[in-house]
C-alpha cells in the first residue's frame, strides 16, 4: 500500500516476518526473491517509480535512471495493489557467467528485488533425480547421495536404453560414470514409481525435504529443513519434471497406453499420466498436497486423453523468441490456447518463456559466430500483454541480458502490472535512458525489430513449405531454436540494413551528454554493435573463401595392418594439404597429418616439430581430432598432448542444452619422438 496524505507518507506491505539485520554491502543478507513476502519493500519501489520517476532499467550502476531535481512534490494518494501473477515471476540470466559486463552478487541482488521478482508456487525445473540414488545404483560422486542407496528396483526406470550410454542430466552422469545402461527417464506406468514420488511430494508438503530432491540436489542439506514451504492462502506443488534428454519407457506397459493416438500425442500424455497418478496418489496421504509440471517439447501438447486432477499445475515452454517463423507461432499458440481454454479457469497455468536473440543460436548450434541481433521489445510488449490477459499465473524466463535486457524489462513490468502500455514503457526507456539519443536508439530498434520479425526476410524455401524447416532441415514446431545460421542471420544484417544501423549509433555519439548516457551507450555499443560489425567482416572472408576449394583428403588405402602402425610404411601414406589457422591464415609451423585405412582400422599419424618451451598442458598444446558422421552432433572427440596424455570425449545436444561425456572409445595411442 502506498498512502500519501497531509500528515506523511506511510509504505507498507505483506512481509514475511524476518528479524535479520540488513547489511547494505552485503547482499546475503537482503530479501530473498524465493519463498518470501516483501510487500513493504515493493511499496517503497512504487512509489519511487510512479511518485518520483525512479526507474530500474538493468543490473549496474548505470541501469537506473531518474531526474535530478532540488524539490520533490508528490500529489495526494492512496493506492493498494497485490499482483495477479501471484505464483512466481522470475528470470534467469543465462549469460551471467560469459557476458561482457558481469555484474556483481550485489548488483543482481538489488536487481531482482527492484524488478519485484518472487517465486511462492508451482516454479518447476527438471527433478526426478532421487529415485535414481535411492534405487538405481549407490551414487559414486556424492557420499551423502550414496547414503540414500536403499537397493536396486530398475523396473522404476524407462526400459529400452541397456548399453545404449543414453544422455542424461550431469547430476546422474557424474554419480554414475561409465554406466551405459543409465537411462534418461523412469518408467511411468509402474506403480511403485508413482508410490515413491507421492511420498515426495508429502515429504517436502510436510516441510522437510529428500536427498538428490528439489533444492537438495547434492544431498548436503539436513532433510529436516523446509526448502518449499507453505504459504497461508496460497496452493502447494511440488515440481516434477524428467531430465533435459529426451526419450520414454520402451516396457510392453509404457507402449500399450494410449494406443491409436499419435505417437506426438502419446508421449504427452503417458507423462501427464504420471503426473496425474502422483498427485491423485498424494492428495489421498495428505490433502493440499500438490504437483506441478512442465509442458515442454515433446509434451508441450494438450494431453486430450488424461483427466488432470485439480492439484496440478501446469508450466507451458514457449519459445516465443522465435515466432516470426510461422509454423513455430502456428505451432505453439494453438498448443497455448487449447492448454488456456481447457484448463486456465482449473488450475495455475504458467509460462517458461525464453528471450534469446540470434546469438543464442550462434554460441549453441553454429560455432559461435559473431551475430546480427534480434531485438524486439515492441513485440515482447504485444505477447506478454495477451499472457496476462489470458490469466497467466507465473512467469518465468531465460535471458541473456547483454543482448535482450530491454525485453525482459517489459515482460517483467507487464508480469508485475498488466495494466501498463507496453508501447509507453518502451518509448520512456529511449528517452531516460540515453538522453537526446534516445530518437536515434529507438530508430535503431525499430529497423532490428522490423528486420528480425519479418517473414519475408527469411528463406523462400521456409516460406514455401508446409513443414516447419530451418538451416538443416525440418525442424520440431514446440522447439523454436537453431534456427540463425550465418546465412539466414546475415541476409537480415545485409550491408545496407549495417550501413543504416551504423549511421544511426554514429548519430546517437553525438547525442549523448551526461557521463551515464555514455556509459550506457558504449556497453550497447561494445555488448551488441561491435559484434554484429566485425560479424558481417567475417561474413563477408567466409563468403569470399567459399569460393576456394575446400580442403580434404581421403584415407590412404593399405593392407591389412591388424591395429598395429609399426606395420605402415607412413611415407607412402598422402598426407593432409597445407595447414592454415582457424581464419585461413598461412602457418609457419612444421607438420603432417596422415591418415590411413584398411579392413578394420583407421590409423591416424601426427608429426610436428618440437617447439622448445610451449605449455604441456593439453588444452594449450595437442592435436585435436574429431569425428561425426554428418555436419552435426553428435560428435566423438579425441585430443592428445605431447606427453601422451589422451582425453575422449561424446559431445551431444538435447533441447539446448550441451552434454559433454568422458568417453573410452577405444583409440590405442603410440607417441614416441624422432630419437626413439
């Protein structure tokens, strides 16, 4: 509540009772955005917003913007206000670790509060990870998991994936390593399964918690404790959700349900299924108890032949980042209506959006080139004021906010208050954040925002197809990623839409006065402009040396040698063509690369010349070499050091997300020096 009267100004709000002492340096000890009230706190945000034109761009010192002013009036107000998304509004700032501007505990702490992030129910992430410690195997990582080892039940888990090494969560991969017959999923339609995860659910309602269960992934945190605790008026859930790979049950039980619908359709709903069983099965132990779930890729569908009890709530993935490709918005806007109609009215219904721009797909699926960026705060604004017109509970995103931060600022006020104008929020950024450049930044967006979300910009081929393609063909609709290869990103940022662009920020130099619009400005110019210039440089020596033959060779046919090079007569073994640097570059280093093969074998053999007093260490000085059996993952790789030292590793992408495994694929290494 903020009241202002005649006699005072009186700031107050629903808090959580909380007798720690403050210490403004350190941010241990502020609020916490997870599982508190902070509605004094909120109070006092309001009124610098609306009363004195405080307002909280971004994380940092310059992210916040107000006018100086030697006399403050405020008018006569009394104005109460709880949000509508009352479960949870949270963001994730994906890049915090490799962006260029990283921004300090404190700084993210003050950031988060000033945003009125909170989280009170039904967030979930990926969790269903106990059960593998408890009746998988004994955890050979983490001693307290392996504590939790009651004996081995397999028929919990998804069959179907013995020796198959299939991708799993890191949790598991690293308490189970080498385990090719770890399987990604549990087995959905055995009762004891349903058993064991209602009793979790029960335990973490009852204030206590599990180990390897949520929050207490590694097993170190005494089971006694609440880590999702119980707020009077609000629902319980619990989250359960499959591990980040992929797959299901193969067991003749898992197959038979749901037989005669599609096979899209039947994934989705063998996992509401589950979901279902556990909460039913847990509300009968203690009423109040609940579950939520993630609606993501494979069952992002509507589950039409599951009846959802009414402890459950729902999280829809929408990659709504990538909706100017209209099968992706086709896709996953008739997914997110049938999911509102049928159930908005029954159940918190919340989202998992992600605001990426194309360099997310360049750093995940396209070696990380230098991009053109994708931003769209005008677009943000139209979607997310239809999310919480639709009733959306909670919200949460993934961002990189060296790239889209004006983007999650509009979906965070809009999550905070559906009331605003989006457009008027946006227009106020420009002008308080850069100053009389705020014209010329705002034209700068615009032209992006147009480019970035017109269809007509993208391949004909997409255009024409009733499939939904991209770069390497068809591509899954609930799964809006990898679709900026270079050439798609860079017809976009051709030279005439640089050139514009380029003279707009020439413009805005001028323009800027004070000490932070400068500041602000050479962080957008050195976080987002720079890239996207020496990106389109690239581009355009890549194109140019396209036109040059590619270099390869083939293998050298020999007789048969059984595994063992002493055999090969290495010199009459053609050798790989001249050796260049990562961009094209001529090398003066003194080396050969032979590859050889015959029946059963392919023999590899490396010369260089000793280069006195370069590093050992294998990630500053080997030879690396990697297989696939296309242009993409997954991909074997091997990387030997001059001391012999040899690392194997699997690399793969499930949903975004790279797994990285240490692999024996068998190679037998022989080094050895010219004096040998």
């Amino acid at each position: 509540r903020v009241a202002i009267t005649d006699s005072g100004i009186l700031l107050t709000g629903n808090d959580t009772p909380d007798s720690r002492t403050v210490d403004y340096g350190n941010p241990v000890t502020f609020p916490q955005t997870d599982s508190e009230f902070k509605g004094s706190l909120f109070a006092v945000y309001d009124f610098l917003e609306k009363e004195c034109g405080v307002r909280f761009y971004a994380p940092g010192r310059f992210g916040t913007t107000y006018r100086e002013r030697k006399t403050l009036v405020v008018k006569p107000v009394d104005r109460q206000y709880s949000p509508p998304l009352d479960a949870f509004r949270e963001v994730y700032d994906d890049d915090r670790t490799y962006a260029k501007r990283k921004h300090s505990p404190r700084e993210r702490s003050l950031w988060r509060l000033r945003w009125r992030l909170s989280v009170f129910f039904g967030r979930t992430n990926h969790n269903m990870y106990s059960i593998y410690f408890a009746h998988w195997d004994q955890a050979k990582r983490d001693k307290t998991l392996a504590e939790t080892f009651v004996g081995k039940r397999h028929e919990f888990f998804a069959a179907g994936y013995e020796g198959a090494h299939a991708p799993t969560d890191s949790i598991l991969r690293n308490n189970y390593p080498g385990d090719r017959d770890l399987p990604p999923q549990l087995c959905y339609s055995n009762p004891g399964t349903v058993e064991y995860y209602a009793k979790e659910v029960v335990t973490y309602f009852d204030g206590h918690n599990v180990r390897g269960g949520w929050k207490n992934f590694s097993g170190r945190w005494p089971t006694d404790q609440t880590s999702l605790p119980l707020f009077p008026g609000k629902p319980h859930f619990y989250p359960i959700q499959g591990g980040d790979t992929g797959g299901y049950c193969h067991c003749a039980t898992c197959l038979q349900r749901f037989l005669g619908q599609p096979e899209g359709e039947r994934v989705a709903n063998r996992k509401f299924q589950f979901i279902a069983d556990v909460a039913r099965q847990a509300a009968k132990i203690r009423p109040g108890a609940g579950v939520s779930t993630l609606a993501y890729i494979s069952t992002l569908p509507y589950p039409k032949g599951v009846d959802l009890p009414d402890n459950v709530s729902v999280q829809l993935c929408l990659t709504h980042y990538a909706w100017y490709h209209p099968g992706i918005r086709a896709y996953q806007e008739d997914v997110y209506k049938e999911w509102i109609a049928k159930e908005g009215r029954k159940r918190p219904v919340t989202l998992w959006t992600y605001i990426f721009s194309p360099h997310w797909a360049a750093k995940h699926h396209f070696a990380n080139y230098n991009s053109f960026p994708g931003l769209y705060p005008w677009k943000t604004g139209e979607l997310f004021k239809r999310f919480t017109g639709d009733g959306i509970r909670g919200w949460f995103t993934e961002v990189e906010m060296q790239y889209n931060a004006l983007e999650a600022y509009v979906a965070a006020r809009i999550c905070f208050d559906p009331s605003v104008d989006p457009d008027r929020v946006i227009s106020e950024y420009f002008q308080n954040y850069y100053g009389a450049a705020g014209d010329a930044m705002q034209a700068f967006y615009r032209e992006v925002e147009g480019a970035y979300w017109n269809w007509d910009n993208y391949p004909v081929a997409w255009r024409e197809s009733t499939e939904v393609l991209g770069p390497r063909g068809k591509k899954d609709p609930a799964w809006g990623t990898g679709l900026h290869s270079p050439d798609v990103n860079w017809a976009i940022g051709n030279p005439e839409r640089m050139a514009k662009l380029n003279a707009l920020i020439e413009q805005a130099k001028t323009l800027v006065k004070t000490p932070a619009e400068k500041a602000r400005l050479a962080q957008f110019i050195d976080g987002i402009w720079e890239g996207a210039l020496t990106g389109r440089r690239q581009y355009e020596v890549i194109q140019k040396r396209k036109e040059e033959p590619a270099p390869a060779w083939t293998a050298t046919r020999i007789a048969n040698a059984a595994g063992d090079v002493t055999k090969i007569d290495w010199e009459k073994v053609t050798a790989c063509a001249e050796w260049r640097t990562a961009d094209g570059a001529a090398t003066q280093r003194d080396m050969t690369f032979r590859t050889a093969a015959d029946d059963s074998h392919l023999y590899l053999d490396f010369h260089e010349a000793a280069t006195p007093g370069e590093s050992q260490d294998i990630w500053r000085n080997n030879v690396e070499v990697f297989f696939a059996a296309g242009p993409s993952l997954p991909v074997l790789q091997l990387a030997l050091a001059p001391s012999g030292q040899l690392v194997q590793l699997r690399h793969e992408q499930i949903n975004d997300a790279p797994k990285m495994t240490k692999v024996a694929a068998g190679a037998v290494i022989d080094v050895r020096s010219d004096k040998d």
